[in-house]
C-alpha cells in the first residue's frame, strides 16, 4: 500500500527519495525536481516552459526505484511523473 507520506507506511522517507534520478539526463545538463501526478505534471511544463526552461516529464518505470521499495512502483508508476528541466540554450 502506497501512503502518501512515504514509500511504505512507517518508514519514515518521502517516496521521491526512494526514486533514482536518471543519470543520462543529470549528465546532459538536466535538473531533477520533483515527483507530480499528470495534472500537476501539465502545469509543471507551462510554468517551467513560460519561465524559460525546457521541461521533461518522464513516466517513471519500475527500474527507477530503490530495491527497497517492495511493490510501491507498481502503483506509483501509474500515477506519477518525475519533473525534470534545464535552462534553454542562449
């Protein structure tokens, strides 16, 4: 069961520490900031976009969490992206 404070109940972390940044995109210049649900994922990308940035929201696979993190990713892969942006090229 997924407990919106946590990865697990009681275990005291925030799910999106329990999930990896992609390391492709941190070394192409990208900014890892936050996980979202596609709502607040759409909003992300015209905030981020009107203030210059380039945005990716990237669906999130098993693969990207902590081994630790039992059977969260099934249902935190439905539900969330993870938000990504970088500064534009001058």
């Amino acid at each position: 069961m997924v407990d919106i404070n946590g990865c697990l109940p009681g275990e005291g972390r925030q799910l999106e520490h329990a999930i990896a940044a992609d390391p492709e995109l941190i070394a192409a210049g990208w900014e890892r900031r936050y996980l979202a649900d596609p709502d607040r994922a759409r909003e992300a990308v015209e905030l981020y976009t009107s203030l210059g940035y380039e945005v990716k929201a990237q669906k999130l696979t098993p693969a990207d969490f902590d081994a630790s993190c039992g059977d969260c990713p099934a249902h935190v892969c439905q539900a969330y992206v993870l938000i990504y942006t970088r500064k534009r090229p001058a």
